[in-house]
C-alpha cells in the first residue's frame, strides 16, 4: 500500500467515472483510486428530458456512485480549490463544512461544464435548465403546476400564459426536451377537463438556420416537421433577447408570454475550472494528445471540461478537437486510464483518436432520427435504435433492468401527474419590462421588494374616501412593507416604468429576520409615518406593532 500512487479524479459524470473504473482495473496494486463528486450518484443526463415527461422515473436516470464504482474510494464533497504546486485537493464536507486537504500524486479533472445564461437578460433567474437530475424534476413540477391553475382559472390571459411553453436551444437537449414535454402535456389533458389541445402553445427556439446543426440536413428537415405535426412551433434564425417572469422578447422584436422558458443553451466552463488559473481556450482546459494538462505533470484533463485536440497540429477548427459527447468521454476515460499507468511504469503512452459511431434525437410520440455510421434512419425504427444505444450505454446491470422495465409499463400507463411541490428560494431577483404589474390590488401579499434598477409607481387609492397616493420608486428604494404585518391583501397597484429589476424577499423569511433585527423593525416604523403620514391613513399599510402577533418559539 505504501508504493501505491494516489490518483484523485474530481467529478463523476462519464468522463469520471470510466476514468476511474479503468484505473483501479488496469494500476491494479499500482494506484490507489479516489473520485470527489458533489452528489453521490452519476447522471445519465441523455434520460433527463424522459424524467421531466414522466417516462422514467427520476431514480431511473441515476446510479449510485459507489455500486459503480466498488473497488474505488467514492467521496461526497465540494471541491474549493487546487495546489497544483503543493499537490493538494482543497474539499468541504459534512455539515460542519471544515476545509480537508487531499495530497494526490496524479490529478484527473472531469468536471464537465457549468451554465453561463448571463448574456441575456433575466434568462439566469428565470429561465429552467436541464444539466441535473434536479432540473428535470422542477421541470415536470412546475409544468404540471401550470396545468392544474389553467384548468380553474377564469382569467383569459393568465391562462394562455400557463399554457406556452418555450425552450430555447435546438441541439439534442433542446428538441428532446421540447418533444417529451409536449409529449407529457398531451398525454395529461385528458384528466384536465378544461383545457384543450389547441390552448397549448409549444414553442422551439433555435438561433441557427436549423435544428439539430450536427445532423444532415435531410434529417434535422425530417425533425422539424415531425415536431410541427404534433404541436411545436419550431422558430429557427432568432434568438431570445431577454425574458422575463412573464415572458420571452425574441432578437426579431416578438414577445411570447409565458410562465415557462426552459434553456438548453449557454454552456460554459465550470467555476471551479474557470478559477484555477490553467491555460484554457472556448471555456476548456488546454491538454496534449495524451489528455496532459501542458506545465502540470501530474494533472490530467478529460469530458467536457477538457479541449483535446485529435491531430498533431489543430487549427481554430472544433472539428481538430475532441467533442462534447457522452461518447467521447467514455472513449478519453478509458484511454486517459491507459496512458496514466504507462506513464507510472515507464511505457509509451498513445495519443487519444476516436471518431463519432454517429448521433440519435429523440421527437417524442415513438419517433426519431439517427445518423449511425453513416445510415441514416428516421421514425419508429430510429426510435428504438435511440433507445437501444441509451440502454446499453448505461453503466451497470441494475440501472439497464430498471429503465428498460419502467419503459415497458410507462409505454401503456397513464403518466403521473403528481406535483410535489417545491419551495422556491426566500430571495430571488425578477425583472419586468416597461408597463409589467409587478401586484395590483386584491391580490395575496407573498413579499417585499426592493429596487435593484430600473423605476417603478405605486398608486394605491381608496374609493370610500376619494384619498390618493402615489409614489416612485427607483435603486435602492423598498415598497411592500405590509409582508410585516396581518393584513393579507394588496390594497396598491405597482407597475414598472422602465424595464427593471427587483430582488423579492418572500413574507414568511423576511418576517423571520425583521423580528430577529430590531433596527430593521425601528426603521419600518419611521418609514410608514414619514411616507404614507401615519398609521391612520387609509391607505397607509397598518399598524406595524402586528408583526409580533406571532413570536418565535424559544
């Protein structure tokens, strides 16, 4: 054991964890193994969107690190740095979250990538993703959510909002996505008996000129009609500009209102990568042929988080470059393995060449396309083709016998339409657009808000009294103080004058804390009497003293 290498692999997506499958089997006596992952389970992301539509289960789409992987020491924790000059692992772990270091003698990076939606407009706080078992759940969540308030709600607008639904993005993640929650919500309505087909819009929004770039033309055209047939209202050539809690601005001026976006775009490096401080080019990590990191011996770099090239001298073409693919990463941790224990026995190591079997989408309804070794196939026999590939591909006996028997019963069984609800975050920022009602009165008080920018008007009248009030609100100012007190509904209406964004703090999270914060309680007190003139205006918000109707246990 003392003459054992230690290898620590950072990660456990594909890349991950062939990689250390392959070295505790081939440094067998040579290595001592070790992989650090958030969760303690592997992803199969490809059966995400079957998650989200109710096909699978969300245990069917994940597999226990350690039944994979037990030969190889598994560890639950959160990566907070590298000494690549020490040689050192920096992790937090258990609730206590102490810092513990980890010497390693070899280092093997497979983090994959993070999502970047920061360039457009209000899309990072309100737009869905797809990157993790969690996102698929929320997805399915929140869409079941919209069909259960449409089908009771009177409002006529309120309801064609719940019921569009737009996902930005038209590669695999994007059309798979699109297709299987089209596929939940026909498959549900017949239980929602006030809500017909022709209500739902479903749109897919893609930058391109074409769906699916990857796949041939003929096929990505074969897709694209495939999907409009069942409903999708596939818009190709515009991007989204902005969004909002309410809608999506598109690059050529149109705004579609919905309470759904979902984006499959905006890859980029994961923050840990980013922050290491390692030559990087596209948000990957630079490697050699053999997945070296250049000026580090003893740190290697694989999936998505690497760029390795496939040729001796790559130009600026990805095509010189290794894809992002759960292909190629099964592929580079396996080679990546080979090449490490070479290099610990003093063998050659051999470059890293692979070249794609081909790709499969999956439309929905028993559909799809695939390009497979050069065959090129669409419909039902594409579709089990996809299927196939995705239950041999994943790893383990347990998690191939469970998927393939819940497609087996989820092919005859009505979908589950359960929503577990989620509690969202006690703060989160929102942003509307010039003329958006952030509340008005009558409803429900859910919260407090504060200005982060942008201008916004609070009008509150009272028609037994004729008093008026207005007041504007810009950076830095607050309205909504009565998240303090007992009374339940709005008596103002709030609407922004320019596009804005606001930080929400919901009622129960900000009760907690102005009780725990005195001043904060002294301040709302001389702010209603300077701003409103009074607790006994009939339009101020009330009798601050009410927010101690209820006093923590002790």
């Amino acid at each position: 054991m003392a003459d054992k290498k230690k290898v620590i692999v950072i990660g456990g997506g594909f890349g991950g964890i062939f990689a250390a499958k392959s070295l505790e089997k081939l440094g067998r006596g040579l290595v001592d193994v070790e992989l650090i992952n958030n969760n303690n389970y592997f992803v199969f992301q490809p059966l995400l969107p079957e998650v989200a539509s109710s096909n699978l289960n969300a245990s069917d789409a994940v597999v226990p690190l350690r039944q994979l992987l037990k030969r190889v020491q598994v560890r639950q924790a959160r990566v907070m740095g590298i000494d690549f000059d020490r040689k050192v692992v920096i992790v937090i772990q258990g609730a206590r979250m102490t810092p513990v270091e980890l010497p390693y003698d070899e280092l093997v990076i497979a983090l994959g990538t993070g999502v970047d939606l920061d360039r457009i407009p209000g899309m990072a706080d309100h737009a869905l993703t797809m990157k993790d078992l969690t996102d698929a759940d929320v997805l399915r969540t929140h869409a079941i959510g919209c069909l259960e308030t449409a089908d009771v709600t009177t409002d006529r607008v309120v309801k064609d909002q719940l019921l569009t639904f737009v996902v930005v993005g038209a590669g695999f993640s994007g059309v798979e996505t699109a297709a299987e929650l089209n596929e939940l919500i026909t498959r549900a309505l017949r239980y929602y008996r006030n809500i017909k087909r022709e209500d739902i819009r479903m749109y897919l929004v893609e930058f391109a000129p074409r769906i699916l770039p990857t796949f041939p033309a003929e096929l990505a055209d074969y897709a694209t009609e495939n999907l409009r047939a069942n409903g999708i209202e596939v818009l190709t050539g515009v991007g989204t500009k902005s969004a909002t809690a309410t809608g999506v601005e598109l690059t050529d001026g149109r705004i579609i209102n919905t309470s759904t976006v979902v984006a499959t775009i905006g890859n980029g490096p994961h923050p840990l990568v980013q922050a290491l401080g390692l030559d990087m080019h596209w948000g990957r990590i630079r490697t050699d042929r053999y997945m070296q990191v250049p000026g580090h011996d003893h740190v290697w770099a694989l999936g998505d988080a690497a760029l390795i090239p496939l040729n001796d001298d790559p130009k600026e073409d990805p095509a010189d470059y290794a894809t992002q693919t759960a292909q190629f990463a099964v592929r580079e941790g396996s080679q990546l393995a080979a090449n490490l224990v070479a290099k610990l026995k003093g063998e050659e190591m051999k470059p890293f060449a692979y070249k794609s079997k081909g790709s499969l989408a999956s439309l929905g309804m028993s559909k799809a396309v695939a390009d497979v070794y050069g065959v090129k196939m669409s419909g039902i026999l594409a579709w089990l083709l996809w299927r196939g590939f995705y239950l041999s591909f994943l790893p383990g006996f347990i998690a191939k016998l469970r998927v393939g028997l819940n497609w087996l019963i989820n092919a005859v069984m009505p979908p589950n339409i359960v929503q577990l609800r989620i509690r969202p975050p006690a703060t989160r920022y929102i942003h509307f657009w010039k003329g958006d009602k952030v509340f008005e009165p009558g409803m429900l008080i859910d919260g407090f808000y504060t200005v982060v920018n942008g201008r916004f008007k609070l009008t509150i009248d009272n028609p037994e009294t004729g008093e008026h009030f207005e007041k504007e609100f810009r950076p830095g100012d607050h309205f909504g103080e009565r998240v303090l007190l007992r009374s339940h509904l709005r008596t103002g209406l709030v609407e922004a004058l320019e596009d804005g964004l606001l930080l929400f703090t919901a009622q129960k999270d900000f009760r907690r804390f102005a009780r725990a914060f005195p001043a904060l309680r002294e301040y709302f007190k001389g702010y209603i009497e300077e701003t409103f003139g009074g607790t006994d205006k009939a339009f101020a918000p009330g009798n601050v003293e009410d927010m101690d109707e209820k006093e923590p246990r002790t």
